[in-house]
C-alpha cells in the first residue's frame, strides 16, 4: 500500500520523533521512518495510530490516484510570498463526525457573504471549553444565536452578538454548542 504519512507529517511541520510521542501508545522515530519508506508494512492499526498522531483520517494517509493534492508554492510572511525553503503539500480540509456546518449570507463581524463556519458539536459537559470562541447555540422553533461566548453561569450561557451594538444574550440550558473550529472561505 502506498501511503502520504510524509506528506502529512512534512505538511503539519512534524518530525519523526514528534509523530512517534504523539502515537498512542508512543513508538520510536524509526519506526515511524519505517513505515513512511515503506520497508515495513503499514496495517490498518498502524495506519489508525499514525493518523490519530497526526490529528487526520486514516484515508487522509493512503494514496489515492483520483484524489486531487494542493502543492505549497509560496508562503506568505513579514517580507511578502517567497517560495518554501521545502516541497510541501497542503491535506485538503475534511470535516470530523458530529460537525455541523453554517453558511453566511451576509457579512459580520469577521465573517464575510459566502464563508462557511465549521463547528464541532459539544455538549453541555464541555460547554467550559467554548469561553471566549464564537458558538452557535440552538433555540427553540429551529432558530439559533451566533456569538462570542463571554461566560457561563451554572445552567446560563451569556454570548455577545458580533455586530457592534448588539445587547449581551442570556439563554438558559441549551442541549449543545457549534463550537466554531474553521473558517471556510472562497476568494
């Protein structure tokens, strides 16, 4: 089987050692190595570990013919877009089970007509972990709020409305966030 594990580890700026700590339960650089070079055989447990390392799909990993890659030609920083020091490729995004999405029809805030916000589904156990990000909560009749989440009361969540202006939104026990992880825009 012919796998990307290089590709990906490069594309993510990890070495070998560092995809090694983060296997569960950790393995050598050399190892790693090995299975990249493919003078060791890659199974599907190795494939679902080494995946898990690299925070992708197991699928993201194997080689695929019809699937097209998005090579790095430029970076951009302080000094304007210079091309990479390294061959590099970018992993196309994927979306993760239990991620909604919400799509813009006009802009606010920082978001622009056209963008897609992906959020990941918590509940309320996690709710804590969604301080200070923008979340989409559900309210009754099939509407929703979107906010930057400012605090959490024991069954109360206070979210700030991005448009400037708005009144602070109190809203009582709800069943889960969209916590917003990527921001999907098209030029």
């Amino acid at each position: 089987m012919i796998t990307r594990i290089r590709e990906v580890r490069k594309a993510k700026g990890l070495t070998l050692d560092d995809v090694g700590q983060r296997c569960d339960p950790p393995t050598t650089a050399q190892t790693i190595g090995r299975l990249e070079t493919g003078t060791r055989t890659v199974s599907v447990g190795w494939l679902n570990r080494i995946a898990s390392a690299l925070g992708v799909d197991a699928a993201d990993l194997v080689d695929h013919p019809d699937r097209a890659e998005m090579e790095v030609v430029a970076v951009l920083g302080t000094h304007g877009a210079q091309a990479p020091k390294r061959h590099g490729l970018v992993v196309p995004p994927r979306n993760s089970p239990g991620q909604v999405a919400m799509t813009v029809a006009a802009s606010i805030g920082d978001y622009r007509a056209g963008d897609e916000i992906w959020c990941d589904r918590v509940g309320p156990e996690e709710f804590a972990l969604a301080l200070n990000r923008d979340v989409l909560v559900p309210r009754p009749a099939g509407r929703f709020l979107f906010g930057r989440l400012i605090n959490r009361d024991a069954d109360k969540l206070q979210l700030l409305p991005l448009e400037a202006g708005g009144r602070q939104q109190v809203i009582p026990n709800p069943p889960w966030l969209g916590v917003a992880v990527k921001l999907v825009r098209s030029l």
